[in-house]
C-alpha cells in the first residue's frame, strides 16, 4: 500500500480554485449499511463498510472514522456506556488523587476496542485507496479529564497541577501509541479531538493540552502523515494556544467565527470547520442547510487553506436530504469558480 505524499495532497488543495469539503461524518454510513452504531464501536469490519458505504455516495475528499472519544479511555479502566444507535460515553470516575495517578498503567494496544479500531483504519486505507483516510482519537487533556471527571479536573490544574500533569504525561504515551500505529496500519492522518482545552484559557490550553499534543505532532507527524488538531470548545479565545501544537491542519467547532480564525492562522496550514452538525445538519431543513453552506463557502472565499467541513462529528439520523444538500452547495459554487 503506497503511502500518500500528505505535504503534496496540502499543497494541491492550496493551490487549486475547487473547494473540497472533508466533513467528519460517519453515521450516515451506519445507517446506509442497515446497522447500528454500537455495531460500528465494537466491530472494525463494520466500521469500514460504514465508511466505504458513504464513499460511494457521496464526494468527500477524505475518509474519517466515528470521533469515538471512549476508546481511550476504556483502554485505561474507565467503564463505558454502550447505547444502542448513540455514541458511547464515559461514567463514573477511574482517579481521585495522585497516589491512583501514579499506580496508573499506560494500556497497551491489545484492548479489544482499540484493535477493532485500527482494523477499521487499516480496512479503510486498503478499500478506499484514491483520497486520504484520517483515523481519530481523543486529545491528552480531553482524556485525561474522562479518567479524572471534567470538574474534578478543572479546579486540580490549579491546586494540585502535579497530579494533573503525570496523568497527562500518561495519556500523552499512550495516544502516541496508538497515533503510531494507525500510521503503520495505513491512515494518512489522524483527527486530534481535544475538546475540554476549549473550556479553558488560552494560558491553561497552552500548558495542559497544546504542550503535550505537541509531543504527539513532533512524533508522528511527516510528509506523509497529517494531524488535525479539533477543538470544537475553542470560542475563539484559545486559538493562538491551539497553534503552538505544530500541527499540519486546524479544525474548529461552531460556536467560533471561522473568518476569525482564519486571520489567526498562518496561510501554510489547513482550516477546517465549522457547519453545525446538530442545529444544522441534523436539526435544520435541506433549504436551511444549502444556503448556510453557500454562505460559508462564500466567507471564506478568499482563504486558499480553507477546507469545508461540519463543526464536529456529524450525529446519527441525519437527513441524507441534508446531506446531499451540503453537497449540491459545494458543487454549485464550485461551478461558479472554474
């Protein structure tokens, strides 16, 4: 399986006039499948077909798996929810203090969720051979605060930040782990979801999340290896701490004006975002959805490393009128602009 030069693929989208849309969306390929999504969590194989499903429907110029953001922490002991046809979530609450932080032990990549994962990677990489495909995992802070409890976590980075940041060091070598081995597996890139650093400051952002995805970037990131950093919790006021990870591509949620981004990021990486995947894609009319997709590609009209996407994982039962909409938008303007 040859390897996709990503700093040649980065550098074509830059420079062609077609506008591409990469939005991260797996469940619709669930549905076209007749499955359900806990079939999809558990089973690579089906995760795939999902994938490959929605490839050949629709046009994105990239694959993307489910932002799954429980794998990791089910890895670590953390006990999660499996419902029926919704992602799984995290409950209860693995650590308390630092002497729980410390007996921790960095998983290996043997639990059975984390290899159906890479199984998907691979499968996907393998099927789909002609764009790139992105795996996907959660970000060192945004675990860290599934294992410590999201509250919990919010007020230790201040009174006891030394437990806070051996837990962070720990999720750190793990999902470097396992970026690793998507990369061996196949991907292209990986889909970095750190979306807890949003409810903190850009200081805060900076020296508990984007400090340790850094470590991430410079491991694994090459010509042929893209990581998006996703931080759909960013407003707006920790994008500069966003940037300091070093990654090739940036993908915002939809609560952050994507123009203000876009000033704020340098023109030599990717800018992906931001349409919303529940009030918009899911919730709102094809009309509704065709006309804020034209807007959006109309405001950005005039940044090269723009990359049309939705803000975060597009959710299960989503019109696929909706859908086409989106698409009909994108190739509509893009007629206009050749």
């Amino acid at each position: 399986m040859e390897k996709k030069n990503m700093k040649e693929w980065m550098g074509k989208v830059m420079s062609d006039t077609t506008r591409i849309a990469i939005p991260i969306m797996t469940h619709p390929g669930i549905e076209l499948s007749g499955r359900k999504v806990i079939d999809a969590v558990t089973d690579g194989e089906v995760h795939a077909e999902a994938i490959v499903a929605l490839n050949q429907k629709y046009p994105a110029s990239a694959s993307t798996v489910i932002m799954d953001l429980t794998v990791e922490a089910e890895a670590f002991g953390a006990e999660v929810v499996f419902p029926e046809d919704e992602v799984p979530s995290v409950t209860g609450r693995l650590l308390h203090n630092y002497k729980e932080v410390e007996a921790l032990q960095i998983p290996s990549l043997d639990g059975p969720r984390v290899q159906e994962y890479l199984k998907a990677n691979q499968m996907v990489a393998e099927m789909i051979d002609d764009k790139p495909s992105f795996g996907g995992c959660i970000g060192p802070f945004s675990l860290a605060g599934r294992l410590f409890d999201m509250t919990e976590i919010m007020m230790a980075i201040y009174t006891e930040p030394e437990t806070i940041t051996l837990l962070l060091k720990k999720c750190t070598s793990f999902i470097t782990s396992y970026c690793r081995a998507m990369k061996e597996r196949g991907a292209a890139g990986v889909i970095i979801a750190e979306p807890a650093a949003g409810l903190i400051s850009n200081e805060d952002c900076s020296e508990f999340s984007s400090k340790y995805v850094k470590e991430i970037v410079d491991k694994v990131q090459d010509d042929h290896f893209m990581v998006v950093l996703h931080n759909c919790g960013n407003t707006g006021h920790c994008t500069q701490a966003m940037l300091e990870a070093g990654a090739m591509a940036y993908h915002f949620g939809n609560k952050i004006d994507i123009t203000e981004a876009l000033k704020q990021c340098p023109e030599d990486v990717l800018v992906m975002g931001n349409l919303d995947p529940v009030g918009l894609f899911k919730q709102a009319s094809a009309a509704e959805v065709k006309e804020a997709t034209r807007e959006m590609l109309k405001v950005t009209s005039s940044w090269k490393n723009y990359i049309l996407s939705s803000g975060c994982d597009v959710p299960p039962h989503t019109p696929l009128e909706n859908i086409e909409a989106f698409y009909e938008a994108l190739e509509e303007y893009n007629q206009t602009r050749n």
